[in-house]
C-alpha cells in the first residue's frame, strides 16, 4: 500500500451518517463506538462521535480527489440531495476553478464541506 492520508470528520450519529454516504456509494469498513470507517472504491473517510456539532457553524472539511468525478456526482444527484444554495445537506455542481481544475462541493448532514475534485 502507498502512503495516504484519510480524513477525519465529525459525526452526530453513526447511523445517520453512514446512511448519507451510503447513498453516495460508500460502504461501512469499520464501526466502534469511538470511530467509524467508510470507503468508496480507493477514496476513505474516517469519523469521529462528535454528539453536540451544529452543522450550520462547522468549519470540518476535506478534499476528495476522484477519477471520476461525473460518476460521483450521478450518485450525489441520485442520492437526493439538493442542489441548494442554503440548507443542510447541499451540493454546488462541478465547474472548472481558476486553478484550472474541476471541483464540485458537497455539503453533508453534519455541516462538513467536501470538495470533490477531478483527477487530472
């Protein structure tokens, strides 16, 4: 295995956050009272009991840099969730950046902010 980071999120609920995910195609690894491992093809998020977290004022987020952007974001506008300027959880459709690379943003049901960016 190569060297990689995973990211570290915050969670409410277990159970509710990995049903969100799920519908975006990610599977539980691993679930302690403590922790909480999902996964999604290569890409990992890691999740922390984070009971009291308003959503609405959290500063959590992480990239995401995907192979196939288009096929995450079918799955995120199957998945139900809006496409919303406000609200909780949300999504901004993938565009090009002035860095030069395509990035989408997904708002999850704890507040994190994901950027979901294409691979070159």
């Amino acid at each position: 295995m190569t060297d990689h980071a995973t990211p570290n999120l915050p969670a409410r609920d277990f159970a509710a956050t990995a049903e969100f995910y799920a519908r975006l195609g990610f599977v539980e690894d691993y679930r302690s009272d403590g922790w909480m491992i999902l996964s999604r093809g290569t890409a990992t998020l890691e999740f922390f009991p984070y009971p009291d977290l308003d959503p609405y004022n959290s500063s959590f987020s992480c990239c995401l840099r995907l192979d196939d952007l288009a096929g995450m974001m079918r799955q995120v506008e199957a998945s139900g969730v809006p496409d919303a300027r406000r609200g909780i959880p949300r999504y901004h459709p993938a565009a090009p950046d002035p860095s030069g690379l395509t990035i989408a943003y997904l708002i999850d049901s704890d507040g994190t902010l994901l950027r979901l960016i294409q691979n070159d």
